[in-house]
C-alpha cells in the first residue's frame, strides 16, 4: 500500500487543492497515516482534529481520522471550528502531541486543505516534502488508536476573555465593536464571545456557510470589508473587525471606515505591548511599512523584518523569544500572555484591549499613523521555474551597486525616495512587488525602478492576480 499526491497539493505551509481534482478522501487519509507515523516515531500518539465550514470537509475529516488511527494514534476531535480552536486543543493540553485543521482558508469554496501542528511546532516546508515521499513508499506504521470527542468551546472563549483581564471595567463597558465572521468557521465562537464580551457588539454573517454567499472571507481584500463598513457606520460604532474563512488573519476598519492594514494593526498592538514589556522584539514581514518598524523603535522595542509565511515567522518568534508578531496579511501573534499562534478571534479582543489601555479609540490610533503612499501588493503571474531566478538576478545586480538592499525574503530596497520589494511567492508561481513613499512622486520613481530590474531578467508587471 501506498499512495502519491497530486504534486501541486503539497504546498509550503500546508497541502491544500481543488476537491475533486487535485484532493479527496484518500489523499486524506494518507496524510492521516503518515502523519501518524512521523508523530510516533517521535515519541508522540494523541492528535487534536478540526475542519471548518466546507461542504467538502466532513468527508475529509472522517478520511484523516481513518488514517491517524491506522497508525495507532489516538484522535481528539473537536469538530466543526475555527483554526486557532484546532492550534488551541493541541497548546493548551499537555497530552495532545500534534495538530490537524481541515481547512480551505481564504481559498474559493472549491478548495479544501490541511494546516499541521507538530510536537508544539509547525509542520511545514520539509515536513511536507517528507509526508509526500514517505506517502508514495507505503512507510506507514501500524496500530489501532482510540478516537474521542471533546467540546472545548467554552475553555476556549474563557481563555480569549482573560485578553481583557485588568483593565478597568468602564473603560470596556462603553465599547462598540463591529463584527464580520463571513460565514467562516469562526461564527459559532463569535457568537459566544460577543455574548460575554462588556459593551455593544453587532455581528455579521455569523452562520456557517461553505459557498460565501455575502462576500469573499479574505479581510485583506478591501471590497470585502463593505458590509463591514456600512455596518459601523450605520450604527456609529468604535471599529469593526473582520475574518477569514478558518479565523486565523483579522481585518478591522476604524470608526470613519478607513482600513486598518495589517502592519498598521501590528503598530497599535507594539506600542500597547512595549508599555507593559519594554525592550521586547517585535517581528514583521518584509512587506511591512517602515512606519511599523519606525513605530516599534520609538516605542523602545527591537524590530526585527523577516520572510513572510506564517510557519516562517512562527519559528523565528520561538528563535528570538519575540513576545508579538505579524504580518501584512493579518496573521497576528501572541505570545506575551497567550500561547504564540495566529487567533484572528484573540487579535479582535486584543484590540480592544489596546484601545482601553492606552486610553485613546482606535479610530485616533489609525489617525497617528504617519501617510506613507503605498501600492497594495502587486501580484503578477511569472513561470514557476523563472520565479527564483529572476529575483537572484535581481539580486545580483543590486548587489554590485551602491543600493541599500535587505535580502531576507527576495530582495527590498531602501533609498531617499523610501523603500521598494520584489519577492517570490512560495505558494503560487507570482512574483509580488510593493513600494512605499512620502510622495506620489517618489512612489512613481520607486516604480520605475521595479519595472527595469523585471525589464532586464525579460519580465513585466502584468495583470496583478489573486490570491
């Protein structure tokens, strides 16, 4: 026995394909079966599961299981959930060895996939590499595991709640906030958060649904956030936050409707940490403004800008013992009272908490922030086997002259006019490119300085695609 994937399944942070296509039930199981094996060769046996709102995902579920339990691991199954619910079952219980989410994120309904969690540690990259290979040998253990399932719902809003733990009470009580599950697995948890949380807190879109029927549930998109705004507008609330389709990246929006970046969220959170825990690291992707890095300094931490992709920034948030964490595509994380993954549900409650302690509304944070011009990130389809290589040529070339180049995921450049980056995607054969500047001018500049590096390696910024 044995069992090979499609090839485009086995991604860089997790597998993931088209149901019917490139994934299905025994692609399902194998990954239950393998995984299985790697957990037990390691010395663990009992793994936490959960899968979010897809109509395809209760078939895959009970494939997983199937597989995991072949192994001879015994499954925890949470059910249906949010993937920070899935990274919490398998944090915050000392038995639990591993993790396994079925989820398609922000994907179209279409798609279905697996994010993993491994002894405490993503399981990424590599791990992936070797899942796929020991798959098509057929080197799988065997065992019979015993399968349960647990309801950790309530443990779970509890733990969100102790965010907002000793911060004065009438600071909190006069709060309203705007919420937008999109019909993501994350509704039923905002339903019972919202109930508990102090102040006014109209929700939308709050049942699950796999087909989307309101609006794509990709926060970073800012069309998706219309619903949103109407909403705090309509009321006259505080802000607004947003999901994704499995609740692991937050969108938010301020009083007046005005889009609250990641980088920017990342801005508020710093300065509301670095008043408690000063000196601390701070981690960004290298798509993040230099407002952010600027921010973080001034407000004495250390910032650090590292690759995007959130096991990468997981791993290194362990490496430095950074206490926060984010990236421009609204994954967050905690790790100063909470557990270091990405929780968009604990990112809202956070900000909440930013705004009380620091005794100003998140709609005059928002307006602090210095106006930087910036592109949205730019995302142009090049050939898979080109997309490396053309950013070591640019790379090359900005290394031979006198350019302030930062290379630790493809190649930003920093110069009077502020700051341009060119890099490749690991998840899809694009190359995404961003600038930013004080001035139109200088970001027409920058631009130009993009469109030559791709002219010499024979690209050029095309239509920009999706996610």
């Amino acid at each position: 026995m044995s069992h090979t994937f499609d090839p485009t399944a086995l991604r860089e942070y997790d597998i993931r394909g088209i149901i019917g296509e490139t994934l299905g039930a025994d692609d399902a199981r194998a990954i239950g079966r393998t995984f299985g094996t790697m957990l037990r060769a390691e010395g663990g046996r009992q793994v936490a599961v959960g899968y979010d709102g897809r109509t395809s995902s209760p078939i895959l579920e009970h494939a997983l299981v199937e597989g995991l339990t072949a192994a001879g691991c015994d499954v925890r199954r949470i059910g249906m959930s949010a993937t920070p619910m899935l990274y919490y079952a398998e944090a915050s219980a000392e038995e639990v060895d591993g993790g396994i989410q079925i989820t398609g994120s922000h994907n179209p309904a279409n798609y279905n996939g697996f994010k993993m969690v491994f002894l405490g540690r993503p399981f990424f990259g590599e791990d992936i590499q070797r899942l796929g290979r020991m798959s098509a040998a057929g080197e799988w253990a065997d065992g019979t595991g015993e399968v349960e399932s647990v309801d950790i719902m309530d443990a779970y809003i509890d733990r969100i709640l102790a965010g907002l733990d000793g911060i004065d009470a009438d600071a909190l009580a006069g709060m309203r906030v705007g919420w937008d599950a999109g019909n993501g697995a994350a509704g039923p948890a905002l339903e019972k958060l919202a109930a508990r949380l102090p102040g006014e807190h109209p929700l939308l879109y709050t049942d699950v649904d796999g087909a989307f029927p309101n609006h794509h549930p990709d926060p970073t998109v800012e069309a998706n956030l219309a619903d949103l705004k109407a909403l705090v507008a309509d009321k006259n609330l505080d802000f607004g936050v947003a999901f994704d389709g499995d609740g692991d990246r937050i969108g938010a929006i301020d009083g007046e409707g005005r889009v609250i970046w990641g980088d920017q969220l990342l801005m508020i959170y710093a300065e509301d940490l670095l008043g408690k825990l000063p000196n601390s690291t701070v981690i960004a992707d290298v798509k993040a403004s230099r407002a952010l890095f600027d921010h973080v300094a001034a407000h004495g931490g250390k910032p650090v800008m590292w690759k995007t992709g959130h096991s990468l920034i997981k791993s290194k948030m362990k490496e430095t013992a950074a206490p926060l964490a984010g990236e421009m595509s609204g994954h967050v994380f905690f790790a100063d009272d909470y557990y270091g993954f990405d929780d968009a549900l604990y990112a809202g409650v956070r900000l909440i908490a930013a705004a009380a302690r620091l005794g100003k509304s998140v709609t005059q944070l928002r307006a602090d922030m210095p106006d930087m011009i910036n592109t949205p990130e730019m995302r142009f389809q090049v050939d898979e086997s080109r997309k490396f290589a053309a950013i070591d040529e640019v790379a090359g070339r900005i290394a031979g002259s006198d350019a302030n180049a930062d290379t630790t995921d493809g190649v930003r450049v920093t110069t009077d006019d502020g700051w341009w980056l060119l890099r490749a995607s690991n998840t899809q054969d694009v190359l995404v490119a961003r600038a930013e500047s004080d001035s139109e001018e200088g970001l027409a500049r920058l631009m130009a300085q993009i469109d030559e590096q791709l002219a010499l390696s024979g690209l050029e910024r095309g239509e920009s695609v999706g996610h």
